[in-house]
C-alpha cells in the first residue's frame, strides 16, 4: 500500500506538472500523450499474445508515433473533422496491409514462430489473423489515445475556430482526466467501505456495484467543480453558455464515469482472458501505463465525440 500511495503522488505531480506546461506549449502534453500511447500499445499487443492472438509488436508501437504526426499535417493544413477519419481508417489498412507482407515476405522466421507457439495451419491464414490482431490494438488503445491529443489541439480544428481566445481546450482536457481519477478513487474507497454485491465477478472481482454507484457520484462532482473552477472566467461562461448548458456538465460527469468504468471493465477483460494480472511494471504497486489509463482513453474518446456535437 505504501509503494501505491508513492506511485500515485508521483503521477499526479507528473500531471500537474504536464498541465502546468500546457501553459507555455502544447507540445510538452503531446510528448507525455505519445510516449504513453507507444507504451500501452506495447503492453495491450503483449497480452494479447498471452490469450495467443499474435500481432506484430513493432507496426504496434510505431503506430502512435506515426498517426500523431499525421495530425500534426492535419493539424497544420486545416483539415475537416471527417478528413481525420479518413486519415485513420487509411493508416489502419495501410498497416494491415504491410503486416499480412510482412508475415508471407519472412515465411522462414513466421514459420519458427508458428512452430515455437505449435500452430497448425496454412502461413497465408496465420498472416490475416496476425494482421486482423495487429489492427484491433492500433484502434485499442492508440486511436483512443489520439482523443486527448486532438482535444488537446482543439484550436486547430476549424469547428473550432470562433472560440480560440477561450480556454475550452483546457476544461474538456481537465474534465477528461479529473472525472477518470475521482470516479476512480472513489469507486474504490466506497467499494472498499461499504462492499456489497459485485459489479462483474467473472472479470473483475474486486468491484462491486457499491463501488460503481459511488464512482458516478464522484465523476458528477468532479464534472461540476472543473466547471467551478472555470466559471471564474466570465468569457468562458459566455461562449460555454451559447454552446451548451449545466446539463452538459452533468452529463460529462454522468456518462464520462460510466464510460470510464466500462473502459476500466474492458482492460480487465482482457487481462483476465490472457490470465496476467497487470499490464505492466512500469508504476509500481500500479502495474502498466494501461493499467492507468484504462478509464481515461475510453472517457477521453466520448468527450472528443461529445465536443464534436457542441461545436
């Protein structure tokens, strides 16, 4: 419990300190949002070698660096939402494509590795499962990931371009990360304390419905005090305002929770099914960067969706 505690207080010094940045550049919280994608991208592809669904961990880990650059083209030449849609879906087949290449091109090395892992079946078949595998984790979790890094550009798409002089960029990004971590903290400390059925005990035995309820409180509250926080800006209010209204901040902090703990259920899921109990070492007392962040690309992804609605 001791070394949790340590781990935790140096993330979230870690996150002040990358929010604090923010300030000065956006960069230094794109740099963060990368090497954390470039991680958990690692970690996901090695657990699902684990459950035996095969991919190719090196398309995997270079595919957060490549989409992020991507955006910064996109960013840079004003592109229409639905063109990043575009751009996503092509770098997917893209990789597909060359990881089903790459399997048939290097038959000798995919053979030893279908001996090593006794595999029965024609290299051709093996290539397209390693290839349908490879492109389940560039979805999960680097386009996930890719939600904080448009938000955190939200300037530069031109949906929103009549509100640069206020900070909307800033309050979604802190919406995303507090209603992740409060619903978090708090699903854990009342689970703990009142306990009572469980929530899912076939993937994750530890939660209880207890814990859920007092989660999605917490997440409200933290929709609703990041909005405090922000409502001292009267031009924030403003455009806030004539975009949106206190039921939008509900709902941030209503279905952000939710979707969080889904996305908390979800990573648990798969490591249960590959029989590890985290996804990493790299936090300790924590386990990986997926372990983290479970909740927050799954929340992250319903903001970017929701600010595409407002705006």
């Amino acid at each position: 419990m001791k070394t949790r505690l340590l781990t935790s207080t140096y993330i979230v010094i870690a996150l002040i300190l990358a929010f604090v940045s923010r300030m000065l550049t956006p960069y230094i919280f794109d740099f963060v949002i990368g090497a954390l994608a470039v991680i958990g991208a690692v970690e996901v592809g090695r657990v699902f070698e684990r459950s035996r669904q095969f991919n190719n961990i090196y398309l995997v880990g270079t595919f957060p660096a490549v989409l992020f650059v991507g955006y910064v083209i996109a960013f840079n030449n004003t592109w229409f939402w639905q063109h990043y849609l575009f751009l996503i879906i092509g770098l997917v087949v893209f990789y597909f494509i060359i990881c089903f290449l790459l399997t048939i091109i290097l038959k000798k090395q995919t053979i030893r590795e279908m001996n090593k892992y006794q595999i029965e079946e024609k290299t051709s078949v093996y290539a397209l499962k390693k290839s349908v595998n490879t492109s389940i984790i560039l979805i999960y979790p680097t386009v996930l990931f890719s939600a904080l890094f448009i938000i955190n550009h939200l300037f530069d798409l031109t949906i929103s371009v009549d509100y640069v002089d206020v900070p909307l960029d800033y309050y979604f990004l802190l919406t995303v990360f507090l209603v992740t971590m409060i619903t978090d903290s708090l699903a854990m400390v009342i689970g703990s304390l009142v306990k009572g059925p469980k929530l899912c005990p076939r993937i994750s035995p530890n939660k209880t419905i207890s814990g859920a309820v007092g989660g999605l409180i917490g997440g409200v509250l933290a929709a609703f005090v990041v909005y405090w926080l922000f409502s001292i800006n009267s031009d924030f209010v403003e455009t806030f305002n004539s975009i949106a209204s206190l039921w939008t901040v509900a709902a941030l902090g209503v279905f952000g929770s939710i979707i969080s703990q889904c996305g908390d259920i979800f990573a648990s899921y798969l490591k249960r099914r590959a029989r590890v109990k985290d996804y990493g070492t790299i936090f300790p007392g924590h386990g990986g960067v997926m372990d983290r962040v479970d909740g927050l690309i799954f929340n992250a992804g319903f903001v970017l969706i929701y600010i595409l609605i407002l705006l």
